[in-house]
C-alpha cells in the first residue's frame, strides 16, 4: 500500500464513565498555556481516567502554577512528573508513558487544546476495530476546530511510504495503544515523532487517520530562533527519521531516495514562502 487508502464510516462516540485513557502532556516553560491544555482535556466528554503531565526542568514559573493546578483537580487525577534535567520532548514523552495506567494513550502539547469530543470520537472508533494501534486527526488554528460532528467520518489508512511524503500525524492528535513496545527516540528533539510513527508502520503496526478538525495550536510559527533555522531543525529531524528507518532496512533504498529527495525539496519550498513572507513584511512596515 503506498498512498493514503480512503473509507468512510459512521460516527461512533464512546459512552462509558470514565475513558480508559491516560493523556501525557510534556511541558517546558509552560507557565502561560498549561493550564489552557489542562482545561481542554477535563472539558472532555469522555473524560479521560487520568493525565500526566512531565515538567521537563522549566526554569520559569511552570512549577507555580502546576502546584496551583494540582490542587484545583487532585492528585488522583492529575499526576506531576519533574525531569531534573533538560532532556527534550521524547524523553518527557518516554517518561509519562512508562507511568500510563490505561491501556490507551493520547498526546497533548502543552501549548495545544483539544475539541470537546475528541477522546469520545477517536476512542469510538478505535475500540471498534482493534486491527488498529495508532490513530491521528487534523490540528490547526484555533479557527478550524470543529464545531458541529459529522455523522460520517472520512477516514484515512496510513501507509510507511505514504508517511514520508504526507505527514499528517501530529502529535497533540495521537492516540495509541499503550501496550506498544516502541518509544520516542531518547535524546532527539526535532522529528521524535515522526521517527515513532515511521518506526510503527514499518514494523507492521496500522495507523488511521480522521479527517476533522479536533485539536488546535497555539504554537508560534517557528520560533524564537528564526524561521529559517527553526525550519532546518525540524527537517534536519525529519530526515534523521529517514534515514534510522532506511538503516533499520525497513526502507528499499528507491523509496530511501525518493523520500529525501522530497524532503529537501519539502524545505526549500518552506524556505522559499518564509523569505518572501519576511521580505513582503518589511516592504509594508
């Protein structure tokens, strides 16, 4: 299968008390949006059976305020994880997924919130077919969240080749088994991700794909370092990914080439928009 394999099906809420899921949500200086995430999945309607959250070494006042939010939702619930360190998005990751009780498990960043429905409806279906171990959907601005629920969902099954040249998985969109052996790569702060995802399709693992609007971001564009050195990092990360996945042999080297090929290309495009983003701004200022 090389491409993104398209069906439809119907709406499924899950309907249970308490979700059998255990929502991770790693956060570095965080002190001003944690607590917009945090309301995001207690608002849900299928309210999660705990959260953790993984401080990994804040040096501001993130530590302040998740002491104020332990107390506002209780330490049976709400779960805090200090890293002593500074050690990247994958090992805080690593870290509250090795604490995980439920056998299911969602991301959140701490800078994303979530639609009210979106345990209920990824979970729906994802309890409906156990063929299936990892599942996304769309993430935008805050704009784009869904507000009424289709009652047919558009659904997408992802391909490894696919995946190179669409990566629609986001993190804050993912849920998957815990029972999954596979991990973020520790120490990799820029493609954690994508790695997982390659590393899970490419080990036979099956992946889908909802076509809605369930999460959105309040990220800044790129950065404070710049938006061309912050588009080097997240692609020099992606094509890290690649190129671990293509040594693991779980890529034919015509595949390995095409897909960096694309990558690169990928990154010239980017860098292409953003400089005459910059360039059209100063021209208006």
């Amino acid at each position: 299968m090389n491409e993104w394999r398209e069906t439809r099906a119907e709406l499924a809420l899950a309907k249970k008390e308490t979700a059998p899921v255990s929502v991770v949500i790693p956060c570095y200086r965080a002190a001003s949006t944690i607590a917009r995430a945090l309301n995001s999945v207690a608002a849900q309607s299928y309210k999660p059976y705990e959260v953790i959250i993984v401080d990994d070494a804040s040096d501001d006042e993130t530590s302040k305020v998740l002491s104020l939010l332990l107390k506002e939702y209780g330490e049976s619930w709400l779960k805090l994880f200090f890293l002593e360190s500074n050690q990247g998005p994958a090992t805080a990751r690593n870290y509250g997924w090795e604490q995980a009780s439920r056998p299911w498990i969602a991301f959140l960043d701490a800078d994303d919130t979530w639609h009210a429905d979106k345990l209920a409806l990824q979970l729906g279906f994802m309890e409906s077919h156990p063929e299936i171990g990892l599942s996304g959907h769309l993430c935008g601005a805050p704009q784009t969240l869904v507000s009424g629920l289709p009652k047919r969902l558009q659904i997408s099954e992802c391909s490894l080749s696919g995946l190179l040249y669409s990566n629609y998985l986001r993190t804050p969109t993912v849920m998957l088994r815990r029972e999954i052996t596979l991990r973020f790569p520790e120490g990799q702060r820029y493609g954690e991700d994508y790695h997982l995802w390659l590393s899970f399709l490419g080990a036979g693992g099956r992946a889908i794909f909802l076509d809605l609007f369930l999460a959105q971001t309040h990220k800044a564009d790129f950065g404070d370092a710049g938006q061309s050195a912050a588009l080097w990092r997240m692609e020099k990360g992606e094509l890290a990914a690649i190129v671990t996945i293509w040594r693991q042999g779980q890529l034919a080297l015509p595949i390995f080439a095409g897909a960096i090929v694309w990558s690169l290309l990928k990154f010239a495009r980017r860098l292409l928009i953003t400089g005459f983003r910059q360039i059209t701004m100063k021209f208006y200022d």
